[in-house]
C-alpha cells in the first residue's frame, strides 16, 4: 500500500472479520453512513445466510449506500430497519433497538445494540513532525509516547466502551512491511474481539521508522462503526421461536415448535393462543408478567399438545413495542430442560408415601410421577414401571388424564392446597375419593418442585349420602346442591336446571372447597338474605326456605326456590343440602291479579264483590290489594282452609 492510498473496505473488512466472527453474539461493520461491510458468523445465521458465506470484496475506495428501507442492506441480506444507526453529532457510542424477522419463519424478535464510532486515518508520509511526539497506533494524533487512548479526546469515549483495540492500523512510511489485509501478528490478541495485539505491533513498527514524532496524514480520518447485539434466542434463530399478536392471535410459530406440538404451521397460525394452554390461568399470567415487566426469562408454562399431553416448557418472552409505545407482539422462544428435583423427590417421598394410607403418590413440576404406593398401582391396574417417570396421560384414556393434571397445575400456580372433597374414581364411578393435594417446596420455601397427592376411598359415605339425596327430590326438576358450614359447594346431584344454570355435568365435575363458584352464581343483591338462610340452618337445624337470584349459562338470571336441609350423621361433620327448583316460570303467575283469580276460582266467585264477601272484607281491600300488588297471606290461608286448595296452587299456580 502506497503513503497516498486510503484503507479500503476490503482492508477494513480483512481486519477486522476474525474478530468480529470470534464473538458468539451478532455483530455487524458498518461504513460512515451505516450500510453494512461485515456481518459475522452469528449474524449471517440470524438471517439466514451461509455461516461460511465470504467476505464482501469491494473494489479500492468503494463505499456502499445505505440501502432504502424495505431493501437489502449490502452485507448478508440484512435489512434497512433491522441495521442499527450509528452515532451522530460526535457521540462515539449510541445504544439502540431493531426488529428482525427471524429465518425459521418463528417471527419478529428484538436486539438491543451497541454501536460505536472508529475512527480510521488515511495514510501518508510527507506531512511534517513535532519533536518529542510520534503517530499513535489507534490512528489518533497527538498521543505521546506511553499515553493510551483514553487520554486522547475521543479514543478515550471508544476505550470506555470495550472496542478501541478494535481501531484499524495506521501504515508510519512507505518501508512498512504490513500485509496489505492489515493483519498482524498480533491481531488476535487479548482484550477484546480486536485484541491488544495488533495496537503493540503497531507501536512496535512506529518505533522502528524511528521519530518518535507525530505524522500528519495528507486525508482526513474516515469513520466507521462496530456494532454488536443481544438477541433473546438460540442457536440462532433456530429454535422453538413464536409471535403472538396482542389480541392474542398466533402469528409465526418455528416448525420446531410445531413438530414438539403436534401441530402443523397451518393448525396454529391464525388461531388464539389461549387454545393451546393446558390451563386458561397461564395465558393470563404469562401476558401480565410481558405487560409489567416487558420480558420474561426462564417462565414455566405447559402447553397442550395436539392430542391432549400436557407438555412442561421453560419459556423466554419480550413485549414489542413501535416507536410510539404501542404493544406490537409479544415474542419468544420455548425451551426443554431436564426437571432437576425428581431425584430429591423420590427419595425423600419414596418411604413416605409407602405410609400413607388410602392412594399416594408424589409428582414433579414436569408433571411425572416419582413415587406411588401400591394402592395407587392397585387403583389403577399398572405396574410400578408402567407409572414412574410418566405422567397420567401415559397410562390413563385422554379424556380422563386431563383432570388430575389441571388440577397439579393449579397447586403449582396458586402455591396451596387443593382439596376435592368427593370425586369418582376416573376408572370406576362407582369408587368415590375425597383427594388432597399439597404444595411441596424447595429448601428456601420460594418455589413449588412438586406435589403430594392423598386419595381417601369414601365410597361407602357417597352411598349413604345419595340416598338421602333422593328422598329429598320432591319436584322432577329438582337439583340438590351439597355445602360445608360455611357454604361452599362440596358435590351436587346429577340432574340439572332447565333451563341450564350449573351447566352438564362432567365426569370429574367436583368444587373445589372454594367461594368462587358460589359468588359467580348468586345475584349480589341476593347474597345477604342467602348467609342469614343459611346460619339459621347451621344454628337451629331446622329447613330454611327462601329464593333467589342465580346467573344461568346465557349470563341472565334465573329465580329460584331453594329448601336447606341440615345433617351432621353421614360424615360426622355438618353438611348443608340445598334442595333447589327453578321458579322463574312461575313469576307471572304470582302477580296479584293471577292470585286473585285463582282466588275467586277456589270460592266460585264471579266477581270482585263476592270475592270479597267470601273474604269477609271491603269490596275496596279487594282493589287495593290489585292496584298495590299484594295479597295479604291471611286470605291465602282462609281461602285454602275453607276450600281445601293448596296453598301453592293459590300463590304459584301448581299443583
């Protein structure tokens, strides 16, 4: 290279490759105006180009544009949106964020970038020297001897920022003998994707052609720029990579993803993601976390495989957002790893659940059992090989596994225990559990790593219980619903309300001992009157009449009539029977002027008038009791008593 001749891009390129494609995150070079000389290996692969692709050859003194938005940049394929800018105004450093569309088809995903300015002299050796000062090996004028960039205007902001051994050599006269790719010895050396190497090769050559004085370049110093990225994935790109809209439409998903799944790019492009979480509380709390944190690393989720398996993920997700703010997606990537407590459970649980009574068993947060008893083996007809290390949906119909799974991952969630107080058993309905399952921490008490399951047979109670059931019914429509003390829904009865208020029973169907589904179900302005129905229950044990108001599968709200029966004697615990009949029909029948017809039926009355003097009262009251919409209950009694009708014909209109 002559002393008049500026560097090329092929002579940055050559210098700067290697140490570029010896970081293990992308990194791209860039000339002054930010089109691209360089992509290394980790970037090539981020777009889907050859890893092994060659290096851009450009002809002395090339400088490539930057391409327009929505065009190939220069370099790999990259894109004008997905470059990051480069620093302006004389700031050395500027950090920065762009989108990619990743290769595998897995969507858009975000790299935070660093982007730094170097400065490149030209080359030259005819201008002049001040004594005691020499040419800096960073391309910086000014810097005596000994003294490092830092101390040296800008090269110190590029120092700061970890790259200023990155900087390209500057050729000190015509006798150098550096290899026109400006590579050295010590290019690679320590400190760096550039190294220190090739800044004390320089220095070394400086202090051959011997000054020690300050060269002043003929050319101005060119500036180019090293950025490198983070980027929120694996093997670059290629993994099990999704883009979720914030409607929560499925927009991209890897044909990894699809192939672990299930599922083909077609079955899963285009529908709601909330359909393929094995719980509807997940989707919830993964899009919350996104919301409030902006990303998430290392989540748990399980995802439903196409047949219905529960799959257990780690799970790395970022929020999207435009210029404005705006969310854009939510994106991300999912990740198998061994479960690393199975080994701790089994053996601190193995001789445990040996003594327990009754069904136990032990699984971890993946969902596999590590320890059972015989009982259990026993329930279900399987070996001990058929069971361990497996999940119920290996040994069980699918229909049925789901059950006992949404339930451990509710424990797993939530981080309590959940109780079932009467369940079937999934394989003979005829075999009635109360199951327990219990939360089992880690050391520190933070984090669930498991769940203890415990299965009473209380078969024989069930059928004592749904004998009493029945000799409650008293009308065909006639639902019973069972409460504990403080009124949460143990089990019900099979029949259901029409119209339909609790919905067609399940298999498993089974509360939980919880309040929600009771305050679902009851009007708001209904709630008070219920509690005081049923503490009277509770305290005097006798029948408790009342009605109320209960949301139905439409959303409206249905009337109905509920009689509370109290027993102790089946469980040796108090048990409330709530025997309920859905009136709503029968409201218009109940409206003063249909009660005083059926009235004037029972008494052969004709009129209002001999209505009343049937009654013993003022043609008036007969008016009033109309207009207010009111019947005093003494004429319901007296007309009953006298004519031998029922009183719930008179008030209802049934017999």
């Amino acid at each position: 290279m002559t002393s008049n001749e500026h560097m090329t891009s092929t002579d940055l390129v050559a210098f700067y490759a290697p140490r570029l494609d010896a970081m293990d995150t992308p990194a791209l070079l860039l000339d002054g105006d930010g089109g691209v000389l360089y992509a290394n290996k980790p970037a090539r692969l981020l777009r889907g180009a050859d890893g092994d692709a060659e290096r851009t050859t450009e002809t002395k003194g090339a400088r490539p544009k930057l391409s327009a938005p929505g065009c190939p940049a220069p370099a790999h394929g990259w894109l004008h949106d997905e470059v990051p800018p480069v620093p302006q105004g004389g700031t050395p450093v500027r950090e920065s964020r762009t989108r990619i569309t990743l290769p595998d088809g897995a969507g858009i995903r975000q790299i935070s970038w660093t982007c730094v300015a170097v400065p490149v002299p030209g080359t030259g050796g005819e201008g002049g020297t001040e004594k005691g000062e020499r040419a800096h090996p960073d391309g910086w004028k000014g810097a005596r001897h000994g003294e490092s960039a830092r101390q040296t205007g800008n090269g110190g902001a590029i120092r700061h920022a970890g790259m200023w051994e990155m900087c390209g050599p500057s050729e000190t006269d015509e006798t150098d003998e550096t290899d026109e790719t400006g590579e050295t010895d010590g290019a690679n050396g320590a400190g760096g994707p550039g190294g220190a190497g090739g800044a004390d090769a320089a220095d070394d050559r400086s202090s051959e052609s011997g000054t020690g004085s300050v060269i002043r370049p003929p050319y101005p110093a060119r500036t180019i720029h090293l950025a490198w990225g983070r980027l929120r994935t694996t093997e670059g790109g290629q993994e099990m990579g999704f883009t979720i809209l914030p409607n929560g439409v499925i927009q991209a998903v890897s044909p990894a993803l699809c192939a672990i799944c299930g599922y083909t790019r077609d079955e899963l492009v285009g529908r709601s993601a909330r359909e393929f979480y094995f719980t509807s509380t997940a989707r919830k709390r993964i899009v919350s976390q996104l919301i409030k944190r902006a990303e998430v690393e290392n989540g748990e989720v399980t995802l439903r495989r196409k047949d219905g398996s529960p799959l257990a993920l780690w799970y790395t997700a970022e929020s999207i957002r435009d210029a404005a703010g705006r969310m854009v997606a939510y994106s991300g990537y999912f990740q198998e790893r061994p479960f690393a407590f199975s080994s701790k459970l089994a053996s601190d649980f193995s001789r445990v659940v040996d003594a327990l009574p009754g069904l136990a068993w032990v699984c971890g947060r993946d969902l596999r059992i590590v320890a059972v008893n015989d009982a259990y083996l026993a329930a279900y007809g399987r070996t001990r090989d058929e069971v361990m290390g497996r999940t119920e949906y290996d040994f069980l119909p699918p229909e049925l596994a789901r059950y006992p799974v949404e339930a451990a991952l509710k424990v797993f969630e939530e981080k309590r225990e959940l109780e079932h107080p009467a369940v079937p058993h999934l394989l003979d309905p005829s075999v009635w559990y109360r199951v327990i399952r219990r939360p089992i921490f880690d050391d520190n008490r933070q984090e669930v790593i498991g769940l203890l399951g415990i299965a009473q047979d209380i078969s024989a109670k069930v059928v004592q219980e749904n004998a009493f059931i029945e000799q409650l019914h008293t009308h065909q429509g006639d639902v019973v619903v069972v409460t504990d003390d403080q009124g949460r829904i143990l089990r019900r009865s099979r029949q259901t309300l029409t119209p339909a208020i609790f919905g067609r029973q399940e298999p498993y169907d089974a509360y939980t001992l919880d309040m929600g589904p009771v305050l679902d179900l009851l009007h708001e302005s209904d709630l008070p009157a219920v509690r005081q129905a049923l503490l009277r229950a509770m305290r005097e044990h006798r029948e408790q009449h009342f009605e109320c108001r209960i949301r139905n599968l439409s959303g409206s709200y249905s009337t109905v009539h509920a009689r509370l029966v109290y027993n102790d004697t089946i469980y040796g615990e108090p048990r409330v029977y709530v025997v309920a009949r859905d009136v709503s029909g029968e409201m218009g029948l109940r409206q003063a002027p249909m009660v005083l017809e059926r009235l004037k039926e029972a008494a052969g009355a004709r009129t209002d008038r001999e209505l009343a003097s049937f009654l013993n009262v003022s043609a008036a009251s007969i008016s009033n009791a109309r207009k207010n919409g009111r019947i005093p209950p003494d004429w319901l009694i007296d007309a009953g008593l006298r004519t031998g009708r029922s009183i719930d014909w008179l008030v209802r209109g049934v017999v």
